[in-house]
C-alpha cells in the first residue's frame, strides 16, 4: 500500500473516478500509520501473552495431523471435484478465462459451492500430506503416501491452476506449499522482501490476464499501473470509505456481524449487509463495485478511528501468538499451527486487500476441511 499509495497521491491519480481533498488525504494516511503502530504494539503483547501463557497453548500444539484421515479427504476431494467437473462439463472447462467458467453456474451461490467443493478438500490434503512428508511422519506404507501425495499434486495443478481461478486463490495455494516446505531459517528476511517486491509489483498485476477471453496482453510503467490499475486500490478504498463514513456514518458493527454470519441466507436475515467493498462502492454511485476493502478500511467502517486502533491491535496480537505457536510446533510436528502458519501467511494478502465477507469465507471453509484431518495427540 505504500508504493501504490504514494503513486497516486503523486500523480494524482486513483484507479477508479474520484476526488479527495488534502484533509481526506492526510487522514487516509492518518488511518494507515496508526493501525501500523497498534499493530506493531499488538504483536509486542502477543509475544509476552504467548510466553505467560504458553502452558495453556499447548492444545493447539497437541492437535496434530492424522495420515488416515489426510487420505480419507483426499479420496472424498477426488470423487466431489471429479463430479463437479463432469457437471461443469469436463476438464477442458477447467481452463476456460476464469469470467466464462462461472458463467457455467445458474447463480453465485452455485458457483460458490461448487468452487469451494471443486478446490479446498484437495488442497487442504496436498497440505497435510507435504507437512507430514516434510516431518518424516509416514512410517508406514510409505510408498502409498508417496504415490497418493504426486496424485494429489498433479490434481492440484489442474484443479487450482490461475486460469480459472483468482490470483488470490492460487497464490495462496502455491505460497503456502512453498512455506511449508523450505527452511525458514535458511532465508533472510532481505531474500523475502526482494521475493515479496516482485510478486507484487510485477507478478501480481499481470497474472489477472486469464480473467476474461481475448484480454489484451499491456505492458505499461510500474507507476502507471499502481495509479490505474485496479489491483491498487487498497488507498483510494480506504478514502472512499472516509467518504462514505462522512454521509453515512460508521455501522457500529453491522458490516462485522454480516462478516461472522456470512453462512446465514438472505431468506432468513433479509437486511443482512453486503461486503464493505460493494457498501462503498454503491454509495459513491460507482457502477462497478466489486472492489476492495482493506482491513484498516474494514476496521473504520465498523467503528471508526476507535475501531482502527483496537482491530489493528487485536490482530497484531493474533498474529504473534500465530508466529510463537509455528516456532514451537517446529519441535512438535505436524500440529495444528504447522498448517495455519504457513497457509495464512500466504493468505493474508487477500485477507488484508479484503473485502473481510468474502476472504473471511473463504478462510472459514478451508479451516473446516483441516479440521476434518486433525486428531488429539495423546499426552
């Protein structure tokens, strides 16, 4: 957010229509510098609350993964990805530009489904099996695991593949095998930087060429594209968001409790809000509103600079409590964590562009599927 913000604020320039004053400006960036610090703050208690109560944590630490199991989702991944894709019309359909693909599906709600169903048991299994592999924890039958583990991976690249699917759906996928499986303290953090840097600026904006058919491949300046494009719309969301806060003032909540009820039909909760990004978008009279909304922006929406300050700061907390239960679960293997860590480090980026409904979803139903594989260690 920071290179793609300057961009614009130098040039003048957002991704979608709009103007925003000098205050508007500054406050945006107001939002920005203090959810950093209450973040930073966040994840200094989470280091002392982790080490006072580290006795208490072990129950993550003690829900390990279960090979049985990874192979018993495995086989149901199989069988439910294998009918969605005879009902969707078979596996030329599956890199079809990405746009034609849900066209398939009579309604959101049934790709949704079919989506989660086609992708998240398989994946979840390529997981589990890699970090039982990487722990040497495959004692017995060592050749079926090893043979069941290439199958799932070469179905993985056919069923997760960045054709027909979002960018933040296959970078997940890819980033999190490939954090579960390197050494992280072989790699420095300037190699991870360096490596972050390029996925973003150049890999990223480029790989939703697949979106939709005939889409012309433009190569243009790294400062044109974080000023036009609108990959990079994580500041100008967190304006318009001002904005929209100025006319309608903050939701005291409401667009959170649409966030953690998102499973609950329309048919039921009627008012039930729809994603901030959208919220927003409607409001400024924008008729595209599949937008974004990044967390801080999430954070302000529900409560204002009080919301900001204490979400920043929980989250923090989270994610340090997060990064000490990985460090730990690295001498008690294949636990709990050792799965999470790895796969919302690459999730975060989708997480944090948000909007929170939609990557707070997608999250939940990949955390239910792990929890299918996990059994309680025996102390």
């Amino acid at each position: 957010m920071g290179l793609a913000s300057f961009s614009q604020i130098l040039l003048n320039r957002y991704p979608w229509h709009g103007f925003y004053s000098i205050n508007e400006i500054n406050f945006g960036l107001i939002i920005i510098l203090l959810g950093l610090a209450f973040f930073d703050l966040g994840s200094y208690f989470g280091k002392k609350l982790y080490e006072n109560r580290s006795g208490k944590s072990q129950f993550l630490i003690n829900m390990i993964i279960s090979p049985t199991k990874t192979v018993l989702l495995g086989v149901l991944g199989f069988f439910v990805s294998l009918y969605v894709i005879k009902s969707t019309g078979g596996f030329n359909n599956l890199f079809l530009p990405r746009l034609l693909f849900e066209s398939l599906f009579p309604t959101t709600m049934d790709f949704l489904i079919n989506r989660t169903l086609l992708t998240i048991p398989i994946f979840v299994t390529l997981l589990s099996l890699l970090i039982l592999f990487k722990n040497k924890l495959i004692n017995k039958h060592f050749y079926f695991f090893f043979i069941f583990t290439i199958i799932t991976l070469i179905f993985n690249v056919l069923i997760n593949n960045p054709i027909v699917h979002p960018r933040y759906w296959f970078g997940s996928v890819f980033l999190s095998a490939i954090l579960i499986l390197i050494k992280w303290k072989r790699t420095s953090a300037f190699n991870w930087i360096c490596f972050f840097l390029i996925l973003m600026i150049i890999v990223f904006p480029y790989a939703d060429y697949f979106r939709a058919e005939n889409q012309q491949f433009d190569l243009k300046p790294i400062s044109v594209v974080m000023s036009e494009n609108g990959d990079y719309d994580a500041f100008q969301m967190i304006l318009n968001t001002i904005k929209y806060v100025e006319i309608k003032g903050i939701s005291y909540g409401a667009q959170l409790f649409g966030v953690i009820f998102f499973w609950l039909p329309r048919s039921l909760w009627a008012g039930k809000p729809h994603g901030s990004g959208a919220t927003v978008a409607e409001e400024l009279g924008y008729s595209f509103t599949n937008l974004s909304s990044p967390f801080w922006a999430e954070s302000y929406i529900n409560f204002g600079l009080v919301g900001v300050i204490l979400i920043l700061f929980l989250y923090g907390v989270f994610i340090r409590i997060l990064h000490e239960g990985y460090q730990n679960s690295l001498e008690n293997k294949a636990s709990l964590v050792s799965f999470i860590a790895p796969y919302f480090a690459a999730y975060q980026f989708f997480f944090l562009r948000g909007d929170l409904l939609n990557s707070f979803a997608y999250l939940i139903s990949v955390i239910f599927f792990f929890s299918l594989v996990i059994k309680i260690r025996k102390v």
